[in-house]
DNA sequence: AACTTTAGCAACCGCTCCGAA
DNA sequence: GTTCGGAGCGGTTGCTAAAGT
C-alpha cells in the first residue's frame, strides 16, 4: 500500500498567492494559531494544500519577518556559517532572526556564491580557488578575466577592511566548537557553536535550534547584552534582565 | 522599440526525520 | 519493531522585472 500524498491534489490552487490568499491564512492563524498545517486550508478556506500554506506563512506572511537587503554584516555572518554549517539552510537562518531560510538561500545562490567567486573564493569549499594552466581555475569557472576583475574591486575596496571577507578555513581554529561573532565590532565573546547549528551562551541556557523556535529580536539583544555583561564580575547571569 | 539574456525570488517537489499508534 | 502521517528541509523550477543588445 502506497502512502497516502500529504493532500489531495485535485481542485487544489496553485502559484502566487492572491492578497485574499493571504488575508485568509493570516486572519486563521492569527485567530486560531497553528495546530496542523494539514487543516489550515480547510478551516481558513483555502483552496490549498497544508504545506503549501505553512511555506507561504513562514516566508511570507509571518509577523517578524524582517524583509529588506542583507547587511554587510550579515553577509559575513552568514558565509561564515556556511563554512561551517554547510547548505544547512534551516540551520544557518537560525541564526538570523527575521530571516527565512528560503531567503538565505536564494541570496547564497544569487548574490553570495558570485561575491566569493570574483574574491577568488570556492564557495563550496571556501577555500581559495586554485588556477590551473588554461586559465580556468580547478573548481569553478572562473577564468583570468575574472580575477583581473577580483584585482579591481579588491583595490577599490582597501579602505573597507573591516568588511574583508577572510576566507573561514584560514581561521578557524583547532576547537571547531568555538565561534567568535564580532561582525558588529562587540559580539565578540565566545559562543558554542555545536556541528548540528546549535548556538549557546555558555553558562546560560539559551539555546535555540530552528526558525520557528528562535524567539524574537528582543532575545538576540538580550543574548547580545548577556555576551556583553558577562566579562563583568558585577554583574550576575542570572538577575540579567529582571527588572 | 523589440527582442534576448540575466538575476532575483516565490513556490513546488521529493525526500528524510520523528513521534504516535 | 513496524507502519503511518505530519512537519521540515534542501534542491530545483518557473515567473517576472531589469539589463543588455
């Protein structure tokens, strides 16, 4: 016996979404939350399928999306973690609060993978891309043309230090487990950061491991400012926060 | 102005994971 | 231990707008 699809795909809409579309799931969940997505378009009305409906929502529609063009900072950040993670999409956007790992994706493909290149960086192995003799490096397709072009913009960019990008296998360190986020110039106490994408303070339970389970921009402050106290012998984990 | 190519993004597909029965 | 169903994930596709010719 096959297993049954997750809907049933006859009668049901598919492509873009229509404003009605989405006013339908937003007033659903915002009124009734989300107890499984194989019943939301029933109950909201939707001609759609749940997952259909849950992907719509967690890259669309939900409240805390923080939509606009990724920050230097972020980019950093994020190829960073890439080093590390890999194309664990779900795992590096829990790290970026607002962001979907949709979005992260799509601006890996489009945007971030090209940058490395140009810098002369593998942005699979991020390590540097090696030249083989017909001008054509060993990996990609970057050819000479290419790294004149690298030449260029890494002259115009030497006031732009600070954003730099280095390539991450150049400084990780023996202790895979340690990450230091300083792209902002404070976070930069250590954090673990486990092989699965797991992050945490140390001494502190917060920890988060999934889009959905992260909990806000507020917690990232509160975690920012708890990596900020905690050089301070003063000041106790524990009463952080409490007013 | 018309056509073609490219880039960016939303959405879909198929698979895996995990918990419940 | 096995099966099933729901949720989640990553790769891929397809549409649209912008840029180039």
């Amino acid at each position: 016996m096959g297993r049954k699809p997750c809907c049933d795909k006859v009668g049901l809409k598919r492509g873009p979404w229509t404003m009605e579309e989405d006013q339908k799931l937003i007033d659903f969940i915002l009124n009734n939350g989300i107890q499984c997505w194989r019943l939301v378009p029933k109950l909201a009305g939707l001609m759609r399928c749940g997952k259909s409906c849950r992907l719509r929502w967690i890259n669309y529609l939900r409240p805390d999306l923080k939509r606009g063009d990724f920050s230097e900072d972020e980019e950093d950040i994020l190829i960073e973690l890439h080093s590390r993670l890999g194309n664990r999409w779900s795992k590096i956007a829990s790290h970026f609060p607002g962001r979907t790992d949709n979005e992260i994706k799509n601006h890996w493909n489009t945007r971030i993978k090209k940058k490395l290149k140009l810098q002369g960086i593998d942005p699979i192995t991020h390590e540097p891309i090696k030249q083989s003799e017909d001008g054509h490096d060993s990996v990609s397709n970057i050819t000479v043309d290419d790294e004149n072009k690298v030449l260029d913009a890494n002259a115009n960019a030497t006031s732009q230090d600070k954003n730099k990008i280095v390539p991450p296998s150049q400084e990780k360190e023996e202790n895979n487990n340690e990450a230091i986020l300083n792209a902002d110039g404070r976070l930069h106490e250590t954090i673990n950061l486990t092989m699965d994408g797991e992050c945490s303070v140390e001494g502190s339970s917060l920890c988060w491991d999934a889009i959905d389970s992260f909990p806000s921009w507020e917690a990232m402050y509160y975690l920012e400012d708890v990596l900020f106290f905690m050089n301070d012998p003063l000041v106790s984990i524990d009463s952080f926060g409490k007013d």
